[in-house]
C-alpha cells in the first residue's frame, strides 16, 4: 500500500543555527566529511585530537550518509556526483539565500526548531530565518546560561538567582518555546533531588576544582539547577528538551542511558519533556519511557538521517510502542543545511512505508496511516508547544 506523503510538510524538531557567510568559507572538498557523525564531533566536541582529521576524511567515502547524499545532491543540482563538491559551492556561494531556501522548499520544511546552544556565538535567529525562508523557533539551551551566571557570581544562592532570571527572559521571549540541558555531557542524567546544603558544598567543590566539570563537583548543583529549569518551563508552559543517549564524545556516557531519566520524569510528571534523539541508540529505554510516562514524547534525530538503513525498523518499534501523537520528527543538523534537507527527504520516505506496510498488515486504515503520518511530520510538535 502506497500512503503518500509528499504534501506533508515537516517541522524539524531538533536543529542547530548556521550562517551564510561561515558556510560560505568553509573548504568545499571537507564537506561531506562535515556530514558524516565523525565529521561533526570535529566541530563540537572538545575531546577530539585534530591530528586524525585525516582519518574521517579517509572513511568518508565508505560512509552510508555521505555516498546517498552525494548522488542525491548531485541529482538535485543536475550535475555528476564526481562534479558535486564544485557545483557545490558555486552555487552556496553565488546566492545563499536561493540555494538553502530552495533546499528547504524541495523538501518541504516548513519551520525549524533550533537549539541556540550550539553553535557559539550563538547565531542570530531572525537572520538565519531570512536566510531559509522558513520559520525559526527557539530552544534556549540552559547550559550556556549557566555559565553566564556562573561567572558573574560568587555563591550558589546568587549563581541560582542569576540563572532563574536568565530563565525568565527567554521565557518572556515570544519566539522562545522550549527550554533545553544537555546534562548529559556535564554531569549525567540521573538527575537527584540534593538539599539545600548539599548544592551548596557542590558549588564549592565545583569552584575549588578550577570550574572542572565532573560528577564529583558539579552534580548536584547541576541537578539542582535543572530541577529549577521545570519550575520555571511549568511556570511559562514551555516544554523542556533533555538530551539523551550518546552524542560527541564530551559526553558521560556511562550515564547516558534514557531510563537514567526515570526519576526526574517522575518528579515532573506532570510537564511536557521531549527526549531528544530517542535515548540512541538505547532505543528500547527511550520507547519503554514514552509508553509509560503521559507526558514523554520521542523526537528521532541520529536515527534520522544517520541511521539510514535502520529508520525503518526504528518507525516500526516507536510506532507500534508509543501513542503516535507523541513522536516527533527531527534531524539534529549541526553543521551543513543539506542535512536538513536530506534528512526530510529520507524519513519522509521512510515513514510513507513503514505507514503502508502497516496499512497492508491491517494494523490501521489508509486514512489513519496518513493522518500519523503528517502528525509526526508537523503536527505534534507544534502541538505540544502550543503552536498547533
């Protein structure tokens, strides 16, 4: 059975800011190398050592996600793929605008949902909206806040103080409509509930440390500070996104995992939390998680584009384990803005068979299969963050 959704248009849930003239600049022959997931943790990760650059650049041609975006792309700009890189950037460099607003259109992208956190400086949103022709909405990353306050004070107490006034800011901002933590490359997502004089001692471990990072400094200060963060999203009823599963390798992996999440969802049961890239790859704990909290949703970056050959089987368990209104569409771009365009094209084909196959089995009617389909393309998103 055939459910076309070719109309559908997609609103990305999970994306990062860009600007022309830095796209502009960087080397056109690295940039499939900036597509691939090894590529990308060279531009995020602090851990990494630059001096096996070249090794990435010698596995991307073997990589799944630069070999299908080369003949795509090359298809889309009517050249050959050995012409792409050229073509290319010949084309990003004579018109921004055209080129990245056209990519948006063929893939029928219609707003982004762009976590301001990375890259920093973070890119002025207005401008990057110009720029893709498409509506930006902003995540505004906790961390960063944080930091800021962190370095204009000398105590926990103000060093909280500092940071709730960061939260109401944003969340005065009409444009802001969710908050983000990234916790789980500070400190872990096993997010406690520590007293008063416990975030007190952990700032002054934190400080005494020289600022390290690590779970036996900053925890429980962290933790505290996210707790702050629901209160404050209840307040404003602004969704909070918490990344979970892997990412780069600043990461604490060891306290990645999706079901480290279990308390803090039951302490917030109550409010809207989005888990971004579905707990990946610890599929399973992020769907468990869904199915059991009411107010848990699934958003599908790093399966989606990354896990190419896998999206399939990736649909197929969330849909057929989770409440279909609570799946979100997402790329995770965070370097180049064909990702964005890719990413689209491919789960949109993704979800048209996995929702056909389903009809076929008789699981659910045509006319059901397409109505999940444009709500985890759109729908849900902007439903779950009052833009419906």
């Amino acid at each position: 059975m055939k459910i076309n959704l070719s109309q559908a248009p997609i609103v990305d849930a999970h994306s990062h800011g860009f600007q022309a003239d830095k796209l502009v600049a960087e080397p056109p022959e690295g940039f499939l190398d900036r597509i691939t997931v090894m590529g990308m943790c060279f531009g995020s990760a602090t851990g990494v050592n630059p001096a096996l650059a070249d090794a990435v650049s010698a596995m991307t041609d073997h990589t799944l996600m630069a070999m299908l975006t080369r003949r795509r792309l090359a298809e889309y700009l009517d050249c050959s793929p050995e012409a792409l890189l050229p073509t290319r950037h010949t084309t990003l460099k004579a018109d921004p605008q055209a080129y990245i607003s056209g990519l948006m259109a063929d893939a029928n992208l219609s707003a982004l949902f762009v976590d301001d956190g990375f890259p920093l400086p973070k890119v002025d949103q207005l401008v990057m909206q110009d720029l893709t022709g498409i509506t930006i909405h902003r995540v505004a990353r906790i961390e960063p806040m944080i930091e800021a306050a962190r370095q204009q004070t000398r105590s926990a107490a103000d060093l909280e103080a500092a940071f709730q006034a960061e939260l109401e800011s944003a969340a005065q901002e009409p444009r802001c409509v969710a908050f983000k933590s990234i916790i789980a490359y500070r400190t872990g997502l096993d997010v406690g509930d520590p007293s008063r004089d416990e975030v007190e001692a952990s700032y002054k471990r934190w400080q005494a440390a020289g600022w390290r990072e690590g779970r036996d400094t900053s925890k429980a200060l962290r933790d505290h500070l996210l707790n702050v963060t629901f209160e404050i999203a209840k307040k404003y009823e602004r969704p909070v996104h918490i990344h979970s599963g892997a990412g780069d390798t600043d990461v604490v992996l060891t306290h990645a995992r999706p079901s480290n999440l279990g308390p803090l969802l039951t302490r917030f049961a109550d409010h809207p939390t989005v888990l971004i890239h579905s707990g990946f790859p610890w599929l399973g704990e992020a769907t468990y998680l869904a199915s059991l909290y009411p107010l848990a949703y699934l958003e599908l970056s790093l399966y989606f584009p990354w896990g190419m050959l896998d999206m399939d089987r990736v649909l197929t368990q969330v849909i057929g384990a989770v409440p279909t209104n609570k799946i979100l569409y997402g790329s995770d771009e965070a370097s180049e803005p064909e990702i964005l365009w890719i990413s689209a094209k491919e789960g949109r084909a993704a979800l048209e068979r996995v929702l056909g196959s389903a009809v076929e089995r008789d699981f659910m009617t045509t006319q059901e299969a397409e109505v999940i389909g444009h709500n985890i393309l759109a729908r849900n998103v902007l439903r779950v963050h009052g833009l419906a």
